[in-house]
C-alpha cells in the first residue's frame, strides 16, 4: 500500500469520525442547545459534495468516509431537533 494511500485512509477515518464524540455528548446530556443548525447544514452540503465528487472520480476513501460523516451528520441534526423541542 503507498504511503499516500495510507494517509488518505488515517485522514478519512479521523475527518469520519470528528462527529462521534458531539453526537455521544448529545445523546448522553439529552441536550443540544449550543449546537448550530446552520453549521450543521453547510457542513453536510459540503460533505454531500464531497461524496459526488468522489462518485465523479470513482474514489472509494472520500466516499465511504464522507458518507459516515453524512450520517453522523444527520443524526446529530435528528437528536438536536429532538432534544431541542422538549
């Protein structure tokens, strides 16, 4: 496997889960108060694009990781809502 490769998949794995440890606070305090929905729009369009742009080039690490972040993505924005209505 290249060194490059290597990288590509370290960065996809940490950009992929960098929502875990929100999305765990949410569920835990069963709050979400201080979340931004805005933030949460930009980065999941942003995260969408990249996922089309890895379907245009046919590269599997930007789609996988990218669609893990989508979800996590969405389910922070589930919870929030959730938790933001009571």
């Amino acid at each position: 496997m290249e060194p490059s490769m290597i990288v590509g998949i370290a960065a996809s794995v940490l950009t992929g889960a960098s929502l875990t440890p929100q999305l765990a606070k949410i569920i835990r305090e069963k709050k979400a108060q201080d979340i931004s929905f805005m933030m949460l729009v930009v980065l999941l369009g942003g995260v969408c694009l990249w996922i089309w742009y890895g379907f245009l080039h046919q590269d599997w690490i930007i789609i996988i990781s990218n669609s893990l972040s989508a979800a996590l993505n969405v389910a922070i924005f589930a919870f929030s809502a959730w938790y933001g209505r009571r």
